[in-house]
C-alpha cells in the first residue's frame, strides 16, 4: 500500500513537469523573439486539450481545480444517501468562458449521465422567469440525466438571493401555484462581484463578522457544500503560472471553432498579437476578433497573414471597428497599432496540427 502511494505521487509530479515543458515550449515558441523558421506546437497544443476537451488550458493549478470539481460530481453522483443539492460557487470574471467551461464539464461526463441547463440571471424580468430552467432540470431527471443547473451572474441582482435560498436546501421553488421540486441536482452559480469574493475570504479566514451588506449572501454562501472553482484572469502571470499560454491555446482553438478541424496553422503574428494585449470581456472579446477574419478559401488548411485583413491598419480603422470595445490599452489605440506593427512584420506560421498525410504528399 505504501509503495502505490509513492507512485502516485511520482506520476503527479511527471506530469506537472510535462504540463510545465508544454507551457515553456509555447512560451519560447510565441512569447519570445520573433521566429526565422515554421513553428510547431502540436504537442503543447494537444496537452492543453487533455483535461476538459474544447475547454483549453496549461495552467496546472486550474486543471487541478478542474479535477477536483470532477470528482466532487462524481462522488455526489454516486452516492445515493445524498438527497440534498450539491452546490458550487464558481468565480470569474464576465467574458471568462463560464458557459462553455460548463458545457465542457457535461460533454466531459456525458458517458456519467450528466447534462447541463444554462440559465443567466441577469436577464430575470420576474419570478416566473425561473420556470423555464428549472422545468428543464426536471425534464433531464425525467430521462436519468443527473443535471447541472448552470446559475451565471447569480449575484447580478441581490433581491433573488432569498429566491434560491430554498433552492439550494431542499431544491426545491415555489413560484404562484407552481411547486417545482429537483431533488438531487448540481448547482453551480457563478459570480463576479467584489463582495462574494470578500464574503468567501472572510469566511475561510473564520471570521465571526462577515461585514456584508445583504445578510442574505451569509446564508446562501452557508449552503455552498461543494467547494468553489476559480476561472483566473488570463492576463495572470504570477511565479510559474503565465495565463497567457492559455490566451494563445483558446485562440486555436477559436480559431478552429470558426473555420473547421482543417485548419493546422495560424500566423505568428496572430498569437503574439493576442497574448500580448488584454481583452475587456476575455475568451468573448478574442471570439470577437477571430470573428472579424474574414471567410477564407474552403480548401485552405491554413491561415495566413494575408487571410486576417483585420481593422489593425490604422488607428483611424481600428476606431471605426467594433473591436475598439474590446481591446484595452492605457496609451489608446495609437499602442494597439504599434503592437499589431511589431507582431505583422513576419509572416512565419505556427503549425497546431498535423497536415493529413493525404494532402501532404499533394
């Protein structure tokens, strides 16, 4: 038995090493000098992919979170002497990717009849509004889904927190004469504002006052018995951690998403340009900007700087385009120009997958 131990900790610490050689490898490849020769990041790339699917990242520390929060809902789904809701706190910044890390986690568990149901708070007109969701739950429960009820900026608008107090006990809500019951469901809200992070620092720290100013947030966070998960900023880079890795990984992916598995390389110049400027509404802005490539070839595996045609000509352009609500700088758009005229001077690839052998030899 103790020998079995000591392996696992060796294979913990190989593949942290792995995951660290893979964040260098584009770190060296992307974030450094500029390249004379094609750059291949296939393997890096591919690693980034291994813990959720679509949703990428080389960040140690939040696959760690990610496997965590994998094995809170699995041990839950398992064990029938839980009746009560398990419920998460996820935080992160708005634009972060929240929907589609959720929509991951449930691909992800699929084969674990796990389904997910998003529903953004922000929108509520009224109580009613709820029912839709929630009707959605209890349809997956109907087909033996386990669901994931999804709540994005649950802290959007303080007045609803008395609404998911009994939601999060007993799961159940009672809206007019609708008395709508879930039973065992995962919950995970997500939020941004300062004071849900101040409320949770406080209460790890023990403190008998939580100096809140809806004591309703006190009891809707006593009902967290799931942990919580942390998306970190991708603008992050703080001793070994540098988020910016995973900004270049999520923009190939992006990039993917809009143009076809086809596509095996991307210009240079494209990823730096991503890594290093900050986006105001994160993974949103960077689809944002891989939206506004134009259409190319459909017999193209590639995409070169030529295919991009992005409003980055001027400062005149880029004022004119919607991408100047999406790109922050402290020295305005003149330094978003420079930094897009730095990166544009060389048109060397960077190669994400391999070309199907078929076509190579053509």
């Amino acid at each position: 038995m103790v020998k079995f131990k000591l392996n696992l900790k060796r294979s913990s610490a190989y593949y942290k090493e792995r995951y660290k050689r893979a964040r260098q490898e584009i770190e060296n490849n992307i974030l450094k000098d500029q390249p004379t020769i094609e750059v291949n990041i296939e393997q890096p790339y591919n690693r980034s992919k291994l813990t959720l699917g679509e949703y990428v990242t080389l960040d140690w520390e939040h696959r760690a979170d990610i496997i965590r929060l994998k094995k809170v809902i699995r041990d839950y789904t398992t064990d029938s002497t839980k009746k009560r809701p398990l419920n998460i706190v996820m935080l992160a910044e708005p634009g972060s990717g929240k929907s589609h890390f959720i929509k991951c986690i449930a691909k992800k568990m699929d084969s674990e009849n796990i389904s997910a149901v998003t529903f953004n708070m922000a929108n509520i007109d009224s109580i009613n509004d709820f029912i839709q969701p929630l009707e959605a739950v209890r349809n997956l429960k109907v087909l033996d889904r386990l669901p994931i009820l999804f709540l994005d900026e649950f802290d959007s608008n303080t007045k609803y927190y008395s609404l998911l107090l009994p939601l999060l006990w007993d799961g159940e809500l009672h809206i007019g004469h609708s008395d709508l019951k879930l039973g065992k469901v995962i919950i995970i809200m997500a939020g941004s504002g300062q004071n849900i992070v101040d409320a949770m620092k406080a209460s790890k720290e023990m403190q008998k006052q939580l100096n809140i100013d809806n004591p309703k947030l006190a009891d809707l966070l006593s009902r967290i018995n799931g942990g919580e998960l942390e998306i970190p900023s991708l603008d992050l880079e703080k001793n070994d951690r540098n988020r910016k890795v995973d900004k270049i990984c999520i923009t190939i992916a992006l990039t993917q998403q809009r143009f076809g598995e086809k596509i095996t390389a991307v210009p240079w110049a494209f990823l730096r340009f991503v890594a290093d400027n900050h986006f105001r509404y994160g993974v949103r802005s960077i689809t944002h900007l891989v939206d506004l490539i134009p259409k190319i070839d459909d017999n193209s595996n590639e995409l070169t700087l030529k295919d991009l045609n992005l409003p980055l000509r001027s400062v005149e352009s880029l004022k004119k385009s919607s991408l100047i609500y999406h790109i922050v700088s402290e020295d305005g758009p003149a330094e978003i120009i420079r930094n897009w005229e730095n990166s544009n001077k060389s048109e060397i690839l960077v190669r994400f997958k391999s070309i199907p052998e078929e076509e190579a030899t053509l």
